[in-house]
C-alpha cells in the first residue's frame, strides 16, 4: 500500500466521522427542540476544548456531548474522564461570557445516538470535577 493510498483513506475516514458526528449532533438538537429547550450554540470551541452542544433549559445551562455508535452502551464508553475534564475547562470559558458567569445553573448532559438513529439522552451524566 502506497502512502498516498494510506493518506487517502485516512482522510476518508476523517470525513465519515465528521458527517457521523454532524448528523448524531443534530438529530440530538430536534430531541431537545421538541422538549422546548433552546440551542444555543453548535461546536462552540474555546481554548479549553470544544462543546458538542450547549443549551439553554428554563435558566440552566446545558453542555450536551454527543456521542454515537451501534448500540447505547458502546457509545457511553466513548466519553473518557479526560474528556469530560476538557468539557469542564471550556463550559467555564463559556460561563464567563454569561451574565451569571460562574454563578449559572448548569448540566452535563450525555446524548447519544444508536445505530439505529435512536437518541438517548441522560441529563446530568456527569458533574464538576
């Protein structure tokens, strides 16, 4: 196998990652758009990572990650300790652009998204470190 070869499929993958990851994020933004809750902000990225989804619910802040992959279970073992310390840093980035700053109401929300399309999602599925 050349190495342009290697290159190209590594840049394939990259890409149905991508559109994987797009389309499990939005279907999660219907979910809660059809529960009342507001979308604020799509792949907000600071310096201290990037949040998949934030919301707005009655007053609390919302930080989704979306996760998918072919069954529930194996798409909760995706979310690491050491990503959900990077999703802390950035949400309080994020908080310190709010009125309330670290004063907010906020949630970890875990959502995930089956093979199937089916979206899971677990309110406060992870807390502050």
């Amino acid at each position: 196998m050349t190495c342009d070869t290697i290159l190209r499929r590594r840049k394939e993958r990259g890409q149905r990652a991508y559109h994987k990851g797009a389309s499990a994020e939005k279907s999660v933004a219907l979910d809660y758009d059809r529960r009342g809750v507001d979308l604020l902000e799509t792949r907000w990225r600071g310096q201290g990572g990037e949040i998949d989804l934030i919301f707005l619910d009655r007053g609390v802040y919302v930080f989704c990650e979306v996760k998918a992959s072919d069954t529930v279970d194996s798409a909760m073992a995706l979310l690491r300790p050491a990503q959900m310390q990077r999703i802390h840093v950035a949400a309080s980035e994020y908080l310190g652009q709010t009125p309330d700053g670290q004063l907010s109401e906020v949630r970890f929300d875990l959502a995930v998204v089956d093979g199937q399309g089916a979206v899971t999602v677990m309110e406060n599925a992870f807390g502050h470190f």
